[in-house]
C-alpha cells in the first residue's frame, strides 16, 4: 500500500484527522478539489465572523451613549485584509500537514475500490480511507443567479437592501450584521418562526432583538419566484419584496456525489453516508466525517468526528458521543446551547450580570438544566460573548457535575461567565 490513509476532502475535518494521524506516525495522503481549509476556513465560518465582527464593532460604538461617530466602509479594503486573513489560516493549517509529513494532491478524488482512491488519472492505495467532502448549499429549482455564503462574504460594497431567503444559521447570521451596516433587511422563513431548529426560547429572543434592528421578519411564508432586472423581485406568499441582493440560505447537502460511493456499495442514509459510532462506514476500513455524515453540520461537530475516526485508524477503540454538542449562533444576542433540556431548570437574565451591562449590551438570559439530584445537563445561553463561555456547560455536562459545582467554582468578576455561577445563588 502507498499509504497508511487517504483523507478525500481538506476541509476542517481533513485537517484534524491528518494532523493526528501524522503525529501518531501515519503516512498519510490528502486529496483536495479546491481550496485547503474547505467551506468553514475560506467561505464560511471564518470570514464570516470577521462580517459579523466588523458590524457589531460599528454597532457598538453608534449605541454607546455620548458617543457620535462618522465612519465609512472600503469593502475592497475590507476584503483584501480578510482574504490575507483566511490565508494565513489555512497556509499555516496545510505548512502544518507538510511539516508532519503529508503529502498533498489538488484534484478531484473518486473512490475506485476499498483500498484505490484515483486522482487526475493516477491510483493511489492505502489501507483506510476518510471521506471528509462536505456539503453545498441547497437549492431552490427555478431560482438561479441569487448570493449564497461565498457571494454575500465576497461583496465588494454594503448593499442597499437584501432579501434573505430561509432563516436559519446562515441567514440570521449574515441578515443581523447587514442590518448592523446599514441595509435594509427582508428574512423570508418557511416554518413558523426564525431559527426553526433551535431551542425556541432562543429563537424568540433573537427575533425580539432583529426586528427591534429594523429587520422585516416573514415567517410561514415560501418564496414562490425571484426574478432580476435592476433591482431584485421577491415573490413570497405574503407579498413581493424590492431588493438589491437575495442570500439563498435554505439549508445544505452533502457532497456525496461522484466520488465512487457506488463502487464499494458505502450504505447511504438518504443523502448522508452511514457510519457507526467509531465514524466507520459499512465497509470496515473507510470512515466518513462532518457534513456528508448525519447530525448537525458544524466544523466543531467534523473536528471531533475527525478524531474518533484517526483514534480508531490507530487502534484505539473510541467512540463519539454527542451529549455535549454546543451550537452558537452569532446574532443578536449573540445564542449558544448545548446537552439537552431537562425538567429542571433556572434562569437569570443577562441584565443582571454586571459585565453584560458595562458593555451597554444586556438582552438576553441564562438558563441552566439539571436533573432532579442536581446534574448539569445543558444550558441556552444568550448573552453577548456567549460563544466563549458556553464550554464551561459543556464541561459541566461531560463530567457530570452538579450544579453546587458550578456554584463552587470562583468565577472572576466581572464577567459573562458569572451569569453561569449566578443562576445557582438563589
Ligand atoms: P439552516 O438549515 O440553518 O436553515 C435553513 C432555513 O431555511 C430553515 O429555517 C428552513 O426552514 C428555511 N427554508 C427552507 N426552504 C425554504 C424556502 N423555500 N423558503 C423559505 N425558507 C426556507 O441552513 P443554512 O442557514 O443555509 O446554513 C447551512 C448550515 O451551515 C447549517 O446547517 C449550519 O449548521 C451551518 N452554519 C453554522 C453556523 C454556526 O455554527 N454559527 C453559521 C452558518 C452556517
């Protein structure tokens, strides 16, 4: 065999996985179509936070009162630092895997037997393989030429007015920092609330907070048709929106096509390749990871994925355990969650935490869920900053602490995180 593994798809999931079986002394190859670093690094995750980061700076300083600023935006500035940004992430993720010893093929990867992968005509053999190809954004048959994720954080200017079509994490996510730069903003959701998928109290208070920004929220309403002239038109069931861009945000599949799936007859799950806990597929020595495998599709969710799969490459028999998978959503407040709800619960607002109101930016709240003999078992969080605090409830729950455990931990003040240790005081 050429290799101890072949990784088909250098995205975040890749990456991991290469990085801990090259330090564990496997020989490994990583084949990639586009770009090192995949959606999250270069289109997404990534740039993203920067989008968002930028407008709530802005925002910050024109809420602060006794403050008045006059500012301006040189997207083309601001794309040239981001894209040296991005860079230097994923230069230093793939100088990473050379320095440990991968080698890298750009190309497109077809499976072609349980030990074969083929890249631009050659064979390749190794003695497991990780399909880590990711998703792309879903669809909407009959509406064509609208921004999906790489366009909207490709722009060259603040558009005057976007309509965005599905309001799920990429759509609450992109349409609050438009609104924080100044553009006039449509969400366009199906079901009957905004963030359908999340915990629903959440959701509320991040509705609450987007159409105080102005946002015009529409939802139990489908599109029916866009079409392009100067501007955009927007039919939806509930009226026609004017817009200078449309963001298709309706959700992401798997890429699992063409890539020779069918020539080692992989299971499927629908669209999504099965795997077992070890993140193996029904043939023993490929495993898959991330977005092309079931469950949420977060780069958190493929790093971890990617670990379990190189441990059990390497002989260790571990499994993945998703009890504890945080998800943030960075809006407005700004709403993280992780474990699971339970029977009990309390909850303190995020204005009464002292450093929640030195930074003039208080909505929200903190709710922690605990079992009958006291045990952590999640936590709905909005707060600003709430990103950055929420692995301490994620801890808790992985560890199974009580909530006298939390209370006993000396928090320092003043804090986000005190609104974790607060709600057990009284
Ligand atoms: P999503 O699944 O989060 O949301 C799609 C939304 O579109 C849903 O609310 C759905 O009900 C709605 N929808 C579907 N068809 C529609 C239609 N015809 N008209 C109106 N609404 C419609 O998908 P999204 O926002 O595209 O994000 C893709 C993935 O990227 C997510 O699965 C998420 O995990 C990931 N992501 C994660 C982020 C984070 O971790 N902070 C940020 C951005 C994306």
């Amino acid at each position: 065999m050429d290799y101890d593994v072949i990784i088909l798809g250098a995205g975040a999931g890749g990456y991991k996985a290469a990085v801990h079986l090259l330090k564990n002394k496997k020989k490994v190859l990583m084949v990639e179509k586009e770009k090192f670093g995949g959606e999250c690094l270069n289109y997404g995750c990534i740039p993203s936070k920067a989008l968002i980061e930028m407008s709530e700076s802005i925002y910050y300083l024109k809420n602060m009162p006794g403050v008045s600023i006059d500012y301006k935006i040189d997207m083309n500035a601001w794309q040239e630092w981001k894209n040296k940004m991005v860079s230097k992430i994923t230069g230093n993720a793939e100088g990473q895997c050379r320095a440990l010893g991968a080698d890298i093929i750009y190309g497109f990867g077809t499976i072609k037997d349980e030990n074969t992968l083929n890249v631009n005509g050659k064979d390749y053999t190794a003695e497991n393989i990780i399909i880590d190809t990711g998703s792309v954004p879903a669809r909407i048959p009959g509406i064509d030429n609208v921004y999906y994720n790489r366009e909207i954080l490709g722009i060259d200017h603040v558009p005057e007015s976007i309509a965005v079509i599905g309001g799920g994490y990429i759509g609450v996510e992109i349409g609050t920092a438009m609104a924080k730069l100044g553009s006039k903003v449509y969400i366009i959701e199906a079901k009957d609330r905004i963030l359908p998928e999340v915990n629903e109290e959440l959701s509320k208070a991040v509705d609450k907070k987007l159409r105080s920004l102005g946002i015009n929220i529409m939802t139990s309403s489908k599109v029916l048709s866009v079409s392009k002239d100067n501007y955009y038109k927007v039919k939806t069931e509930n009226g026609e929106i004017s817009s200078e861009i449309v963001l298709m945000s309706v959700g992401r599949i798997p890429n699992t096509k063409d890539i020779g799936l069918e020539n080692v007859k992989i299971e499927m799950d629908g669209r999504f390749i099965k795997t077992d806990n070890h993140r193996r597929t029904s043939v023993k020595n490929i495993y898959a990871i991330g977005d092309v495998t079931t469950g949420p599709m977060l780069a958190h969710k493929a790093f971890y994925d990617a670990y379990v799969a190189a441990e059990n490459i390497i002989g260790n028999d571990v499994i993945v355990d998703y009890k504890a998978m945080p998800y943030v959503i960075y809006t407005d407040p700004e709403i993280s969650f992780t474990g699971y709800v339970s029977k009990n619960s309390k909850k303190i607002m995020t204005s009464a935490v002292p450093r929640a109101l030195t930074m003039n930016d208080s909505d929200g709240f903190f709710r922690i869920y605990y079992d009958d003999d006291g045990t952590v078992t999640g936590a709905a969080i909005a707060a600003p900053r709430s990103s950055e605090i929420i692995t301490e409830v994620s801890l808790a729950v992985e560890s199974y602490l009580n909530i006298k455990d939390l209370l006993l931990t000396v928090h320092p003040h003043p804090t986000i995180a005190e609104g974790i240790h607060d709600d057990f005081e009284n």
